[in-house]
C-alpha cells in the first residue's frame, strides 16, 4: 500500500504533483481568464457585503491559513484574520453576518475546527470549508464546501493536504476578487497560467532531492534550527519549523526575518543551522541584510531562493533552488524543500516517522 514507498510520509510527498493537478483540474478556465468554483452559490451582492474573513484552523492547516490571509487580503481587500481553532471560540470573536468563516481541516474531522465552526454559524457568519474528505462532519456543518482533491492522507505529518489547501486558496481568492472586481484581466490570468505550471515544477524539485538529504544527514543532530523569511516565506517558515518538529523531534523555531533582532538573535551562535527563505523578490533585499546579520554569528545557513538567483550564494553555505515562480506562488514550491528536510532528518534519527511520538493523524478531543 506504499506503492514501494519507505513510509506513507515520502509516498504522499511524491503524491503532490498529481495532488495538486487533480484539485486543480476543472476549477481554471481553459482560457485561463478565470476560476471556475461552481460549488460556491454566492452572488456579486452577498460578496460585496463581506466586511471580514476569518480563517480558523489547528496545526498544518492554520499554517495553511496564513498563507491564504496573505493571498484573501492582497486579491479581495477584505481584511482577514486566521486564529488557531482552539483560541477562536474563547474570546467572543468578532463575527457577525457580513463575515465570511473558513475553516481548513485536511481530515474534516478536528473537534476544536468544528466547534469554532459551529459557534461561527450561531454567530451569523457565513461558512465554507476547506476539507480533503467528503462527507466529514466539518463538510457536512458548513454551508458550502470546497474539497481538495489530494486523495487519502495517511502520514500523522500532513504534506500534500498543506500543498493542496495552498492551492485551492489561491484559487478562492482569485475567485472572490472576480466577484468584487479587485483582480485585473491580467493578473488573474498571470497567476492562474502560474498555478498551471505547478505540478511539473513541484516533480522539478522531486527529481533532485540529493543534496537536501545530505543536508538532513549532516544537520540532522543538531538540537536546534531556525527557520527565518518575510512576507509569505514567514508563513512557509512556520510549516516547514512544524514539520521539523513533530517528525524528527528536533527543537525548531520560525522567526519572522526581521523580527530576529528583537530577542533570538541571541540563540544564533557559531554552528546553529538556519533555513532562510528567500523566493519573494520585493522583500529580497531586506532578507539577505537579515541572512547576513545570522552568518555574521557564524551560523549555518541554508538558503531556499528562486532559481536565477546568484547573489544569495555569496551570503549562504548551501542553496536550495526551487524553479521560478510568482511570488504567490512561491510557497507551494518552497515548502517541499522543507517536508523533503523533515524526512531526511527524522529517518537519519530513526524516528518513527509516519506515527510520531504523542501524536494522532486526527484529533477529535479538546
Ligand atoms: C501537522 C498536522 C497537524 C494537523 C492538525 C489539523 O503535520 O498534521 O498539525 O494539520 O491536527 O488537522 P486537520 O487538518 O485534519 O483538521
């Protein structure tokens, strides 16, 4: 059942392409112009009066989350907050009929996303779920669904579910941006042409995994590692950080880049491996001044950038290249780079790497 496969993990890895192909497929126009949703009932009138969005989430899919905030908030100028499910519904959230509530549950099934859905709903809000399996409780509560089509995911460590939920969110956004008209002809057309090229860039970076195994070997006893970016890398920094942890049990941290200076760099110190993100050009600059406050402590760095870029080899030891891409699409690129380490790592640490220690692949207690 692992088609050959060492653990499920690696197998669901590979499993991306096609994952990300199949959530895609029938939802782009062939002409790319736009994003065809046809489960979502909503008109142009129900759009324009959304004031909010709140995305609420546990885990890999509140990474997810952030992710989308970023994609929600630049394409539809709706302002959007992502909570973690198990704060949400503890605080009276602002949130009445003009919001739009999204959770994200890979298994449909988490109790805490669940319930914050349902006290969304007694709220007023409206609700859609992001979920990979039909018929799930959280599928069956909200008021509409969109699915992604990853297929089962049987590792605890979610991957493609991550890859797919990044992808349908960058499609919901483009999507609502249509209905409010705050997307151009152009750059929806850009992005979604973008999306296309996806599933044979993501086998791009899984055909030369050489080099980020030998990272893992080399790195993979280190007791701690720091993950740093700006914008969406920061939001990738997060996942990859999580990943890290829960399979290899390595201690791991995801700073915002410019938010080193603000107390960890005083953790930097000669020898400490940091995984820098650098695939988003118009915080480019600012990154490498970030990378050269790091190297200067003499850590380890390893920097994930966009291929072309030859700058970021002068400040970095090794670099991880992933194919060109737009910047918001970056993410679903560079955090296979990342699960690629988390593997590597917990398989050089003979963890057990498809059932980590304390931890189930669906949590459905408080
Ligand atoms: C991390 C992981 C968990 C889940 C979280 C939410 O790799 O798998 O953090 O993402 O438990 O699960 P779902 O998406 O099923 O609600």
């Amino acid at each position: 059942e692992k088609g050959g496969y060492e653990h499920f993990m690696i197998k669901e890895i590979y499993e991306q392409p096609r994952a990300i192909r199949e959530t895609m497929s029938s939802r782009l126009a062939k002409d790319d112009s736009h994003i065809i949703l046809d489960e979502l009932k909503w008109t142009k009138q129900e759009m324009a009066a959304i004031k909010k969005i709140v995305v609420v989430a546990c885990g890999t899919a509140y990474n997810a989350g952030l992710v989308g905030k970023y994609y929600l908030e630049s394409l539809s100028r709706i302002p959007v907050e992502v909570d973690v499910a198990s704060e949400f519904r503890y605080r009276s959230p602002l949130v009445d009929e003009n919001t739009l509530a999204i959770v994200v549950s890979q298994s449909g099934e988490t109790l805490d996303t669940l319930a914050a859905l349902k006290e969304a709903k007694r709220l007023g809000a409206k609700t859609l779920a992001i979920t990979n399996v039909v018929g799930s409780s959280i599928s069956r509560e909200a008021d509409q669904v969109i699915y992604t089509w990853a297929g089962p995911e049987i590792a605890v460590a979610s991957t493609k579910a991550y890859t797919t939920q990044l992808v349908l969110m960058s499609m919901l956004a483009i999507y609502i941006a249509g209905l409010r008209d705050t997307i151009s002809a152009e750059r929806s057309r850009e992005l979604i042409s973008g999306l296309r090229n996806l599933p044979a860039q993501l086998h791009e970076i899984l055909e030369d995994v050489e080099s980020i195994k030998t990272f893992a070997q080399k790195y993979g006893f280190n007791e701690d590692v720091f993950f740093i970016g700006r914008s969406l890398d920061y939001a990738v920094a997060l996942e990859g950080a999580l990943k890290l942890k829960e399979i290899s049990y390595i201690h791991a941290e995801a700073y915002a880049a410019g938010e080193l200076k603000h107390g960890t760099l005083a953790l930097i110190i000669e020898g400490v491996p940091v995984i820098a993100l650098a695939t988003q050009h118009d915080v480019y600059e600012k990154t490498l001044s970030n990378i050269k406050e790091v190297k200067a402590r003499d850590a380890i760095v390893i920097g994930i950038a966009q291929q072309g870029d030859e700058q970021i080899k002068k400040y970095v030891d090794h670099t991880i290249f992933i194919p060109q891409a737009d910047k918001f699409l970056a993410p679903i690129l560079a955090v296979l780079p990342l699960q690629l380490l988390a593997y590597y790592a917990a398989v050089t640490r003979g963890c057990d790497v498809d059932k980590p220690r304390n931890l189930a692949k669906s949590v459905t207690v408080e």
